[in-house]
C-alpha cells in the first residue's frame, strides 16, 4: 500500500535534507506510530505521504487515497465557516469541486461529524472554538475523506481524555478495515500498542513491530539520548515541557 | 387623505425619484449597481483572505496600463474602452505577477511585496502619463471615477464581464475556501494551490478593472472592503455573507447618489461613503451575528 526506495526530503529553499535514505513498506491493515523528536522529519514524511512534498531522490509509491490531518491550523477567528463547512471539506478533495453532493457525501460527513462527537458544535464558528475542539473537528474532516491512507500528525495535542479514547477507537476500526493508518507521536507508551513502529532522527533509525524498536539504546538513538527511566518506562524527556514535573 | 397629507407624501416621493428621472443618473445608477454587486462579492474573498492591501496596489496598478494603452491610440483623443480595460488589466496582472515573484524570490511578507509592486506601478504610471501628450483621460476621473458620464453604451460590457466573472467566482467557490481556510490542507486534498491563488489574483485584478471606471481607481477599493467587512461581522457563513455584502454594496448606490444628487457633491464618493457609513454602522451597533 506504501512504499519508499533511498527516498530523501528537502523542503524548497533549504540547504539540505529533513528526512533521507527512507526505505519501508507498508501493507493493508497496517498501524503505524511514527516516533522522533521534534525536527526528526515525521510531518516531512506524513506531508510527502500525503502528497504535498515530493522526493528529491529515491521513490516514494503510495497506493491509495490519502487522509492527512497536519499538525496546528492557524485561521482568522473571523473566518466565516462553521464546523459542518470544516468537515464537508474531506469530500471536497474526492473530485466534488464543483456541484452538488450526494447522497452519500452527506451520510459521510454525518457520520464523521457523528464519530468525533462534533454534533453539538456543529453549527459553530470554527474560529471561536478551543484548541481541542478545533483538533476534533478536523479529525471528523479525516474520518469524512473515507481515504486508504491516514496520515495524521500529532493527532492527539490539546484534546481531552474522552476525544483521545475516541481516535483510539477509530484508529482500531480503521486497521480492522484494512485501511493504513500511521500516526506520528512522541508517546512511547501508546506507540507500543501499534503493529509497526517508525524510529526517525532525519533518517529511518529502525522499523519494525514495537518490540524491536521500543528498546532503549534505539530509542536513545532516536531521541538523540534523551531517553529516561521513570517509574520502570522509557520517556522521551526532549517533548517534556520545561516546567512538567 | 386630507391635501397636506398628499403634498407630502408626493414630496417624500419627489425626494427619492426626482434624481432617477434623468437618464445619465439611470446609466450611471445601473453601471454602479453592477459594480457594486460585483466588488460586494469578490469584496468577501478579499477580507477573508487579507488582501486588502493586495487589492489597493491592484488599484493602482492598473494606472501604468491605461497610460500605455493610451501611448498605443496615439492620434486618438480618446482611446476607448476596450483599450483602457486591456491595459487596465494587465497593469493589474503585472502588479499581481510582481507582487508574488517578489515575495517567492525575496522571502518577504505579502504586505510588503504589494507595497513594493504598489509604489512602483504608481511612479510608473506618473511617468508614462507625463510622457503621453494626448492623454485626453482625465486623471482625476481615474483615480476618483465618473460614474454619471458612464454611457449606455458602456453598459453591457460592464454587465458580461461582471457576470464572467462572478460565475468563475462561484465556478471556483470550494477551491477558493479551502486554500483561504488552510493551504496545507487544499495541497494534501490534492488542490493545485499556486494556481488556484493564482486565478484569485487574477479575479481580484479583473474586479478592480471593470470597477475602476465607475467609481474610481481609489475608491474601487472601498466597495471592495467595507460592505464585506460590514457582512462580516453579521453573518457566521460565506454564502451569507456574500449575499448580504452584496446588498449593502446594491443599497449603497441609490443612497449615494440621492446624497450625490441633493448635496451637488461627487457621486462615486458619495456612494462609497454611503457603504462605509454602514460599515462603522455595523461596528458601533452589531453586538452578534444575525445569520
């Protein structure tokens, strides 16, 4: 479903590389947690995924229609679509740029309007939601794409328990789908519950079920030596905010 | 109803009609109408997508091409409309272009691409005007508009491309809101993003032109902006707001001109002080949105 050969990233103006030498394959039914500290080249990959970002050298095949959830989102406070408008958004891009939608367009976008719990605010400004409520809105945008491929970016930042629960529950529906999903993240823990983990610092460190790469010296490898024992777990300290116990 | 009653009724009456009586008010009513329908809609594209600045060197912009279009009739006291619209146009398309290769190459802020592209095209036009010896246009009728020596004759012109132009606006409506919404996502949604920002410019460029005749290379901008600023703040979606820019931009033109006609003062200021004069309207006395 997706595959890469020596493929290497630069964004337009840099002087060199976010990501090179990627080599992976990924089948269907695939949960992948792309983990590294930041700048290691996850939303390099998940945006060259998703289309956005071509290889500078290497191969980089993806076979499927891809579901991308980036990280943040900066809009105008003012900006005049609701939550509905946001999530109608992920049928847009299934060649519905122009004319009415269906029948089933509108069954998907209540249903993924429906999956994330967004029906209450449905009607509300974008703008003037908080952070986490933004985040479950364009997820419900994701769920609406009904794509092959999921590629979502630090999905969880800002959201509450109950919303984290729920993407648990629809990453897991998706992988019994038969769908692809990766995630990037700097949980370790919740990386362990995935098929496949991805190890990135800039370059593919390991890859491989989670009991191959969620071992501490990769780990120190990947995050550059900033791996911890707490409490008997392995913590990548590099995300911890500087005033977090 | 006793005959005082009738009196005034008729001279409350006389008050509103008596300016459309006259057939230039009518052309030139009819002529700001399409104008201020057609900036009340791209007007919202604007404001959400913060162009304002963009829009005014646009404005601008044009000046440099009608004074070449005008070097080119040469022997002509008058060039035309044809040809003051082309140049028009591509002044606006060369200050579009500009403003982008400036900011792609340089790295600078939009803001301060346009205003680069902005002064430029300015002095430029300065300059070739100064070379023209028969520029018959009146300057201060391009940068303040002439709307009542608008001929009928002007009319469908001014009407098609207006239309063209809306239609490619509405063509181009779930494009236009996704790359304004967030670029990243239009480009991963598989949405050629330059070039859909690209046929903005150029809608935007088109808008200031058809505009330009009617009320002015400086004041286009003001029906641009404040209808859609005053919509705004009173509507929470974009096809609502677009329609109610749209009205306040359409009921802007009959109250300016009365104000135009009753006061002797310029009609395409007044129009666009009309729309302005509902805008801060809107802010003093809007507490929540309507639609």
């Amino acid at each position: 479903m997706l595959s890469a050969r020596g493929a290497s990233f630069r964004y337009p103006g840099a002087g060199e590389d976010a990501l090179s030498g990627v080599e992976l394959t990924i089948g269907v039914g695939s949960a992948v947690a792309v983990l590294g500290p930041n700048g290691s080249g996850k939303s390099t990959l998940l945006s060259a995924i998703a289309g956005t970002l071509e290889p500078r050298r290497g191969e980089l095949a993806v076979n499927g229609r891809v579901a991308y959830l980036p990280q943040g989102i900066e809009v105008d406070r003012d900006f005049p679509v609701d939550v509905r408008d946001v999530v109608r958004m992920g049928r847009w891009g299934r060649g519905r740029w122009f004319g009415r939608f269906s029948a089933d367009d509108d069954a998907a976008v209540a249903a993924a309007i429906s999956a994330l719990g967004v029906d209450s605010i449905a009607g509300r400004r974008f703008g003037e939601l908080s952070g986490g409520q933004r985040q479950r809105a364009l997820l419900a945008q994701v769920v609406a794409q009904d794509a092959e491929i999921i590629a979502l970016d630090e999905p969880l930042t800002g959201v509450d328990r109950p919303t984290a629960a729920r993407v648990g529950e629809l990453i897991g529906r998706w992988r019994r789908d038969g769908r692809c999903v990766l995630v990037a993240t700097h949980d370790l823990a919740a990386a362990a519950d995935y098929d496949l983990v991805l190890a990135l610092n800039r370059r593919v460190v390991a890859f491989g079920p989670p009991q191959e790469v969620l071992v501490e010296p990769t780990l120190q490898e990947t995050f550059d030596g900033a791996i911890a024992t707490i409490g008997g777990r392995l913590v990548d300290t590099s995300h911890r905010h500087p005033g977090a116990a | 109803m006793s005959g005082l009653a009738v009196a005034l009724v008729g001279s409350v009456v006389d008050f509103f009609a008596e300016p459309f009586r006259v057939e230039f008010i009518r052309t030139g009513a009819l002529a700001a109408l399409i104008v201020g329908v057609m900036c009340g809609v791209v007007g919202c594209v604007v404001v959400i997508r913060g162009m304002s600045l963009l829009a005014d060197s646009y404005a601008h912009g044009v000046l440099p091409g009608v004074a070449v279009a005008v070097l080119f009739s040469s022997g002509q006291s008058d060039p035309g409309q044809f040809a003051v619209l082309a140049g028009g146009l591509a002044g606006g398309l060369v200050t579009a272009a500009g403003t982008a290769a400036i900011r792609r190459r340089a790295g600078l802020k939009e803001d301060t691409a346009a205003a680069l592209m902005f002064v430029f095209m300015l002095a430029l036009g300065v300059v070739l005007i100064s070379r023209a010896s028969n520029f018959a246009v009146d300057l201060t009728a391009f940068l303040f508009g002439d709307l009542l020596a608008v001929e009928p004759g002007e009319l469908p012109l001014t009407a098609a491309l207006a239309a063209l132009l809306l239609g490619a606006f509405a063509l181009l409506y779930r494009p236009i809101v996704l790359v304004s919404f967030d670029r990243r996502r239009a480009a991963a949604l598989g949405l050629p993003v330059a070039r859909v920002e690209f046929a903005i410019m150029v809608g935007l460029a088109l808008c200031v032109v058809i505009g330009f005749r009617v009320v002015g290379a400086l004041l286009v901008l003001g029906l641009l902006i404040a209808p859609a600023a005053a919509a705004s703040m009173l509507t929470r979606r974009l096809p609502a707001m677009m329609a109610l820019s749209a009205a306040i931009a359409a009921i802007s033109v009959p109250l300016g001109l009365l104000f135009s006609w009753h006061l002797d003062v310029a009609a395409g200021a007044s129009i666009v002080l009309v729309a302005v004069g509902i805008c801060i309207a809107v802010v003093l006395g809007s507490s929540q949105r309507l639609l």
